[in-house]
C-alpha cells in the first residue's frame, strides 16, 4: 500500500488525509455528493508524453493510435487529439465518433473480427489508414466491396504469435488472430497479394494485457519481426508492424522500477535486430487513461463473513467493471495508526460485486471515505445505470470542475419508464 502512494505524483497524505492534486478530499466532499469519479488532466499529459517521447526517442517512426473504446469521454479524447495520437477503432460508432471528434480518416486504424458489411462500406469509401483483417471470409469481403467501389483498400493481416504463456489475452485458437506457426498466416498472405483490389500493408498483433515490463512486449515483436523477415525473403513488402496495446498503467509500471524508455528502448532493438525500418505502431488505451481517473467512494457497512473484513460502498460495479484485466486500487483517505486486511464490495446484489479483494488499508470504519484507484479504462466506457446511477466525473487539477454531469433518479425514471 505505502509503495502505490508514494508512486503516485498527483496524490498524497498531507496531515493524515488524503489529497489530490493537492486538494483535500474534504473540500471536493463540501461540493459533491459520493461517489465522484476523479479526473486528473495532468496525469493524462504525462501519460501521453512520455510514451510519445521514449519510443520517438528510440524509434522515430513510431505512431500511437489510442485505443478509443478504452473511454469515450469527449474531453478526454479532444486532449489526447490535440497531443497528436491516432486512434484504432472497432465499429463504425467509434469511427463516426473519432471523426466527429476530429480525427483525420488517414488516422484512423479498423480493427475487429465482425465487421460488417455497412461498416466496411463507409471505411472503404473514406479511404482510412488501414483495416486490419482477421479471417479469409473478411478479406474476400473487404476485395468484393473494394471491387464494387473501385477502391485499392489497405490492409494489415491480425496474426497470432508463436508464444506459449498463460498471461495471454489472447491465446492460440481463439476468435482473434490468424495463427503463424501452423502457416494459416502465410497462407492468407498468399490469397491477399493475389487480389487486385487489396494493397497488403502491416502485421498487427494484439495477445497482451497489464504488462508492467518489456518482456512479453518483446518476445512479440520479435515473433512478428520473424515473420517479417520471412515475407521479405519471399519479396512480400510489410510497411508497418503493429505491436498493439497491452501495456499496464504508468504507475504501476513505475511501482515495479521500469518505465516506458525501458520499453521503448527494448523493443526497438529488436525491430532494428532484423534490420525493420518501416513505421511502429502501438495501441494504448489502458497507459494512456486508467491513473488518469480515480473514484471517490463513502463507506456504507462494514462487516465480518467467515473471518474476512468486508468494506461496502456506495459505487457500484456497475462503473467499475469487474472483468479479468481490470484491477483497482482502493486506499482509505485518512491515515490512522492500524492496519487491516480487507475486501471492497457494492451494494449489488450480486457475488460479482467485488472490487477489491485481500488489500491492505488503514483501518477504516463506517462513514470513512475512499479513493478507489486505476478507474479510467474499460469502466466509464462500459458502464450503465444499473441499481445505481452513473455519477458526476469532476477534473481536479487547478481547483475543481465537473465534466459530465451524473444522472439524477428524476433523469432515470424518465428514461426508463
């Protein structure tokens, strides 16, 4: 616990209570009922610049397409537009929403293993920088349309590497990705560069998740690099190798002594290994916004089952989703001279209802308040009013602001009944 605070830039103890960027969580009480969800701008820019500056630094022709599904806050994505990132998509919701944002088509990366037919239509006619394919089925479809249109479509093929692990998000045999040890791969290679209408461009690969060290990032790039020089060797052209996302939040990558230099430096040696020159592409979503957000919580009950301390609180599940990947957080907002063992859950009435499991806090009683934190990803994009209601997402960094209002029961009762 003491090691995740004091990796924290924007939050810290002062006189035993807790402070976000300097504010006391008492004052943002003063204004705003719980459960808050926090915003912190100046996280999201240093996010953003130092994983623009490690692999530029690195690797020059490096391009990051935030992954936009990661949280759709318009406020969030105008600033990450207006920091030069790119965005990969995987809808035609998202593309309508980054290009309504103002993200350049040519910005644009479609990925996906569903893309349908009206989807397809629309990014074929705007001409985006890529659509990455994922079945023979898709690429025969993306040429017939492309055909129709009299369109040359760029494509990168979605391939799975040669990597036993079980920390995969993906793994082999699954719904994503074209396998290149069985030769599934090449072969689809082969059938592309056989079609007029399709311009084969990049491998993209997309296995991992919550990785707070370059190892994984590296044995991927090294398996693409290897396929690669492969398609080379058969006079095969790949502009760009895609890497995807995986990489897990900035402070907790810092917890464990590493960084994104680190990353950066290690994964271009490699592409530079195999003598690879074209561009590098990553997909961040987690990095770039999930300590950029953090959520303000009142303790409800405390409780005892079976011997495990039991904290309730009064945000739900509902925002912050329970799934494999995401893991939050939670620190108590004063400091006292005990410490406990304890498991965070919600009001739902539900055994999925749990937060946090088995974390060491101070010791807390009813009517105490948390920060629950790494709230930014997979959880404000996921999440509905179900038992409770979405609430308001404030910024504080130089003072306090809401960005998006919370919705009401009047609100809800309307909308439902």
């Amino acid at each position: 616990m003491e090691k995740i605070i004091n990796s924290l830039k924007e939050m810290k103890y002062i006189d035993n209570q807790i402070h976000i960027n300097n504010i006391n969580y008492k004052r943002i009480l003063s204004k705003f009922d719980t459960p808050i969800i926090l915003y912190s701008e100046k996280t999201l820019l240093r996010n953003i610049k130092e994983i623009k500056k490690a692999f530029r630094k690195y690797y020059k022709n490096t391009n990051i397409h935030y992954a936009l599904k990661a949280c759709y806050l318009r406020k969030i994505c105008e600033k990450i537009k207006k920091e030069g990132l790119k965005i990969e998509i995987l809808s035609d919701i998202e593309y309508i929403y980054g290009r309504k944002i103002g993200f350049d088509k040519k910005d644009i990366i479609f990925n996906g293993c569903a893309k349908t037919e009206q989807e397809l239509k629309l990014v074929i006619k705007e001409e985006i920088k890529c659509i990455n394919c994922d079945s023979l089925s898709e690429i025969n479809k993306i040429n017939y349309l492309a055909k129709k249109m009299n369109k040359v479509v760029n494509v990168g093929l979605r391939v799975h590497p040669d990597i036993k692990d079980n920390s995969l998000f993906v793994n082999r045999g699954e719904k994503l990705g074209i396998d290149i040890k069985s030769g599934e791969a090449f072969r689809l290679v082969k059938d592309i560069k056989k079609l007029k209408n399709l311009n084969l461009v990049g491998l993209n690969c997309h296995v991992l998740a919550n990785e707070v060290s370059p190892n994984m990032h590296c044995r991927v790039a090294e398996e693409l690099c290897k396929f690669y020089k492969f398609l080379k060797s058969k006079e095969i052209d790949i502009k760009f190798i895609d890497i995807g996302g995986g990489f897990n939040s900035n402070f907790l990558i810092k917890n464990k002594n590493c960084s994104m230099e680190f990353f950066a430096a290690r994964i271009s040696k490699i592409l530079k290994k195999y003598n690879f020159d074209g561009e590098l592409i990553l997909e961040p979503g987690r990095y770039i916004v999930n300590d950029a957000f953090a959520a303000l919580t009142n303790v409800i009950t405390k409780k005892k089952s079976v011997g495990k301390k039991w904290v309730i609180v009064d945000i739900g599940t509902n925002i912050l989703i329970p799934t494999r990947h995401n893991r939050f957080y939670p620190i108590s907002c004063t400091k006292t001279e005990g410490k406990e063992i304890i498991n965070i859950g919600d009001g739902i009435g539900s055994t999925a209802g749990v937060i946090s499991r088995n974390i060491q806090s101070y010791k807390i009683k009813e009517n105490d308040c948390m920060v629950i934190l790494n709230c930014g990803s997979y959880t404000l994009s996921m999440s509905e009013n179900f038992v409770y209601l979405k609430p308001n997402i404030i910024m504080v960094d130089d003072g306090m602001k809401l960005i998006e209002k919370g919705m009401n029961i009047n609100e809800f009762i309307k909308k439902v009944y």
